[in-house]
C-alpha cells in the first residue's frame, strides 16, 4: 500500500515508522520540502519525499499536523482528497491553555468531512503518542488506534493496514464518535504529566 503522509513531525515519524514496518510505502509531504527529506532519508528506503505542490498519490492521506493548520492543508491539498482515505489525527486543543476547542461541526473529522465531502474521513491516531509509535508497542503488548467514520470499506482498508503494522484496531463505530475521540485525546495528554510519563506511553 502507497501511504501519503502530510506533516513532517513526531507523529508523520511514528506513523511513518509503523506503516514501512508493516511492509507499506511512506509519501512525506511538508511545507518545508528539505524537512520531508530528513525525515525521508531517517525513515529510509521505501520512504520518499514530496513538496506542497506535488500531486498527492496512493489510496490513504495521513493528516500528521496540528489542528490549527487544517484549515491551510484543505486549502492546499483538498481537490486531491476526493475518493480517498484521508485519516484525521488531530485533536482540537487550544496549547496556549491546553483547552479543547469544540468545533462548530461536533469534531475536527466532521469539519474536513464537510470541507471535502468527497473524502473517505477517519478519525485515527489521535489517542496514541509519537514515542510509542515508533516502537510500535508498551511494555510488549500492541498499541491501540480507535477508527470511527461512516465508510465501512474505508475503515476495512485502513484496519488491514494499521494491524499490518502491528497495531490492534478497535472500531468506535460512525465518524460522529470522532469527537467522543478527540475528548479522550485531549484526557490522554493532559494525564500524562500527573502520571509522570511525558509523550511516551
């Protein structure tokens, strides 16, 4: 399966990581063409690198940057969604308050669901952290990824490719879940420091 992944960050590098390890090939597209090739050339072989103007290519879109950058990707990008799995990572957080931001729309997914209703949207990733996908596991046991969209045959694919990485899929039914997800998001984060485990579990 070709991938493409849109950021460059901690969570492109731990999904990236997760899907060549699953046997897959990783498209890396960033605003900053040279980060995509670090992160490429860190990645390794079956990784490549793609600019902001470049056409899009494979059946699954990654989201991997913050939600407040959504709304320039869907600018950038969103005639090319059409038809394909776009997997929604974000979480709507405020980080100058650590707050969530409720989305007119119910949740970030619904929001892109709205702005390219011919995408197959899937709220995913948003409940795992960067350190942990990279290692693709806690204390030997999988990590878990929560699906939630309205396209039953979107959701199949992608759960074939996450448990190919070595991830277990657990279905949280339609893409109206997705802001039951991203509150469960926002808990995960703001826990970590009263238990004292920073991003890596």
């Amino acid at each position: 399966m070709e991938i493409t992944i849109i950021g460059t960050g901690n969570m492109a590098r731990g999904i990236g990581s997760r899907f060549l390890a699953g046997g897959h090939s990783v498209n890396l597209v960033g605003r900053d063409r040279a980060n995509a090739e670090k992160l490429a050339r860190e990645l390794g072989e079956r990784a490549k690198e793609a600019g902001p103007g470049d056409a899009l290519s494979g059946d699954i879109v990654v989201l991997a940057v913050p939600y407040s950058a959504l709304a320039d990707v869907l600018s950038t990008h969103g005639d090319q969604l059409d038809g394909k799995i776009v997997v929604d990572i974000t979480n709507p957080i405020d980080f100058a308050t650590f707050e969530p931001i409720v989305p007119a729309a119910g949740s970030a997914a619904q929001e892109i669901a709205a702005a390219v209703p011919k995408a197959r949207v899937i709220k995913a990733f948003n409940t795992t952290f960067a350190g942990t996908l990279v290692a693709g596991q806690v204390h030997g046991e999988p990590l878990d990824v929560f699906l939630a969209s309205d396209d039953a045959t979107a959701k199949q694919v992608l759960s074939q490719t996450v448990q190919s990485a070595g991830l277990r899929v657990i279905d949280a039914g339609p893409l109206r879940r997705a802001a039951a997800l991203e509150a469960l998001g926002h808990l995960h984060i703001t826990l970590q420091e009263t238990l004292g485990t920073g991003d890596a579990s």
